[in-house]
C-alpha cells in the first residue's frame, strides 16, 4: 500500500506535467499562427523572431486573391481548394461510414467463417503502402474518365478509409449488449429494424468518432490527391499549399498562412465532438 501511495504525484506535479504538455502540444500551434502575421523578410530573419516585432495582416488577405497562386482565372484558388477539400472529405466520410458501418455489424453480430481471420484481413488493406495500388487506381482511373475529378479522390481515399471504420466499428458493435437486440426482435421487430432502432442509436458516439478521424485522414491526404490531379478544379488545400514552394524559393508567408487556415476546421471539429472521441475510442477495439 505505501508503495502505491509513493507512485501518486501531488497536485502540483501533476499540474507541473501537465503545462509541460500544454506546452509541448499548443506550442507549435501558436508559433504557426504567429508566423502568419509577420512579413516575408520578418520569417527570414535570423535568429528567429518567436514574437513579431511588426504586425501584419496582408498574408491572410493576399492568399484570397486569384494572384496567390499565379492564376489569373479570376477567382480566389485557395478558396477553390478548400471547397474541394470539403467536398471530398464530406461525400467520402458519408460512403465510408455507410459502407463500413454494415459490414461492421455484420462481423459483429453475424456468424462468419473465420471471422477473426476476415478483420484481420481488413485491417491489412490499411498497412499496405498508398504507393503499391496507385497504379492500378490511376489506370481504373484513367479508363473511366476520371482523373483530375473530385470523383477519383473520393473513391480513391474510401480505399483506406472504409477498413478502418470496419475495424472501430466492429469492436463498438461488439459491445454493445445483445440482448437489447434479442428484445426488439421478440417485440417483432426485424433484422434491419433492429440495427436501425436499436443498434445505430447506441453506437452513437462510437459512429461520431469513427466518422472525425475518416475525415481528419481524408482532409490531411497528400498522396492520392497530387497523382490524381493536374488542375485547380480538383487541387486538395494540402496541394494547393505545395504550390507555394518552389524550386528555388519558398513563399514562407502564403504558407504559413495556408496552413493554419487549414488546420482550423480539424482542431474546431475535435474541440467540439472531442467527447464523442474519448468515449467512442474508448470502447473501439475488436473483441472476441
């Protein structure tokens, strides 16, 4: 008992370790935002100025001018790319989760052949490198008409994204008592009856956070999306900022500021459901 009591920490070690980890985790976060406020000659400086010493604000306005980019189509391209990021992220989180959440309560409630050995199979697909089947994909691609469109991305990304909601879900399904289910179907309620009304309801929170990482994975990818687009109609934002370094110099204004405008929608959606994140993961996990 009193070697458990030695392994505690008092309040203010615990509060000491955790601002070490605030530290550690905000402060890049706050350097980045403090960068997109400073000049181009400012971020060259050295040694590097952690607090500007001159405040600006013309990064923010030059990255939505059609100019940022060099293009004079007469439209903002960052603002092009962000739409396309949205569209994308949304519409492959919608199939992935609609796919992957059947075939996850399958796994889970059904009686499989060599079940465990099939999850095992599908979580795999997600450790094969994106590089070993971006040929077959681009030549797919290619002969259907697809390339540079927002459609080869989707289907593209729900390659990777659809065996990761099966693996979450399915542990989540398995969670979940079956008795509940067994209830609903005495009270004459039928198989897809029961999933919907019963099952889906209490996997709420598993489903909120299966569904923010598809779409954290979906909106940082870099890969898929430079192979299967040439042109802005289709350009991703992580694309659009790569445009900004060039072969000789680095426009380290637009970039910075770019970037932190991009990671705004991932850390606003993890503030907001980080509760449906804790509670979901935490149940995740294959079972039996």
């Amino acid at each position: 008992m009193a070697t458990r009591r030695g392994l505690l920490l008092s309040p203010r070690a615990r509060n000491v370790l955790l601002g070490v980890y605030l530290l550690f985790t905000l402060l890049p976060i706050v350097w980045l935002f403090l960068s997109t406020i400073q000049t181009q000659a400012s971020l060259l400086t050295m040694p590097v100025q952690f607090v500007p010493r001159e405040v600006t604000l013309s990064n923010y306005t030059d990255i939505f001018k059609p100019a940022a980019f060099g293009e004079n189509s007469g439209q903002s391209t960052f603002l092009l790319s962000l739409r396309n990021s949205l569209i994308v992220t949304i519409s492959t989180t919608l199939i992935a989760m609609f796919l992957g959440t059947l075939a996850a309560y399958a796994f889970a409630r059904f009686n499989i052949p060599q079940k465990r050995t099939l999850l095992l199979i599908v979580l795999g697909s997600q450790l094969l490198p994106a590089v070993s089947i971006i040929i077959p994909l681009f030549r797919m691609f290619k002969s259907a008409s697809l390339l540079d469109t927002l459609a080869s991305l989707a289907l593209a990304y729900t390659t990777f994204s659809v065996p990761f909601v099966v693996w979450i879900m399915a542990g989540y399904f398995q969670s979940i008592p079956i008795e509940l289910e067994e209830a609903a179907r005495i009270d004459g309620a039928s198989r897809f009856q029961t999933f919907v009304r019963v099952a889906l309801p209490l996997a709420a929170p598993g489903l909120g956070a299966t569904a923010i990482f598809t779409m954290l994975n979906v909106w940082d990818e870099f890969f898929f999306a430079l192979i299967f687009t040439s042109t802005y109609v289709s350009k991703t934002v992580p694309i659009a900022l790569a445009e900004f370094i060039g072969r000789h110099s680095v426009n380290w204004g637009m970039l910075v500021t770019g970037g932190f405008i991009a990671s705004l929608p991932p850390i606003l959606l993890s503030l907001v459901f980080y509760r449906y994140i804790v509670s979901g993961l935490a149940a995740g996990g294959v079972k039996g």
